[in-house]
C-alpha cells in the first residue's frame, strides 16, 4: 500500500512536467507566428526576450522548479500579449503613413488642377475679349480693362447740354 501512495505524487509531477513542456513547446511555435505576423519587423527585440524566456522556462523544468517555470511561462503569455499589439499598432500605423501620403498627393492634385483652372478661365476671357474687339472693331469693355483717360480737347467735348445746337447769326 505504501508503494502505491509513494507512486502517487510522482505521477502527478510527471503529468506536471509534462504540461509544461508542452506549453513551453505550444509558445515556441507561437513565437514563430509571431515573427511571422511581424512582417514590418518591428517587435524584433521583444520576440528575441520571448525566446530567451522560454528557454528560460525550460532550464527551469529539466530542474523540477516547476513553480518558477509557471512564473516564466505567465510572463511569456504577457510579452506574446505585447508583441502582438506592438505588430497591430505598427500595421495600423503604417497603414495611416499610407493614406495620409496618399491625401497629401490628392491634394496636390486638386491644387494643380484649380491652377489650371483659373489659367484656363483668364485664357477664355482673353479669347472672347479679341474675338468681342474683332467683330465690333471698338476696344473691348470688360472688367480686366483700364479704364481711359479723360480727353481735354474742348472741340471734342460740348461745354454745357445743348450746347452743340447753337443758333447762328
């Protein structure tokens, strides 16, 4: 009877043993999904500690300090945690560096195309001003003209209303 009570907690520890190497080897394929999702390399760093953790982790197991491994295997749990927002924020940031460079070069354009614009109507106002000219055979009249100036020859101009009408001798 004593036999099967001694047995008793060995087999516990082994099955214990067991579950962490199999979670120790669980995140290990993880972090390799991790490197993968990390196509911006930008957790390079973190991933390289992750892995040290793990081994870590598995120094710890091979020396039955199985309480000290769950510590390190939680920490790893935090960091694959970490890694994985890191990857999102730089893919999101990414992203936004895209789309803003992608509004700023729309912008230009709609800037480009209001120039051409504006070029566009100053070039048909001129236009229709020497076409105006050219079918009247007077000087065009529109806003964009100087104005004259005032002529001081008094032939030209009446002295007073009713003036050109005077009554000889």
């Amino acid at each position: 009877m004593s036999a099967a009570v001694g047995a008793g907690p060995r087999t516990v520890l082994a099955g214990e043993e067991d579950d962490l190497q199999r979670e120790i080897d669980t995140q290990r394929v993880s972090v390799a999904d991790l490197e993968r999702l990390d196509e911006l390399k930008a957790t390079g760093d973190e991933i390289t500690l992750l892995r040290s953790w793990l081994d870590e982790a598995w120094n710890l197991r091979s020396k039955h300090e199985y309480d000290q491994v769950r510590e390190v295997l939680e920490r790893t749990r935090k960091q694959a945690d970490l890694i994985r927002a890191k990857i999102t924020a730089s893919k999101l940031r990414a992203q936004a560096t895209s789309r803003e460079a992608s509004l700023s070069e729309t912008r230009a354009r709609i800037a480009r195309t209001k120039k051409a614009l504006v070029e566009t109507m100053k070039r048909k106002k001129a236009i229709e001003g020497s076409e105006k000219t050219a079918a009247t055979g007077s000087p065009p009249t529109g806003p964009g003209d100087k104005p004259m100036a005032p002529t001081t020859d008094k032939a030209a101009k009446p002295a007073a209303p009713g003036a050109d009408k005077a009554v000889g001798p």
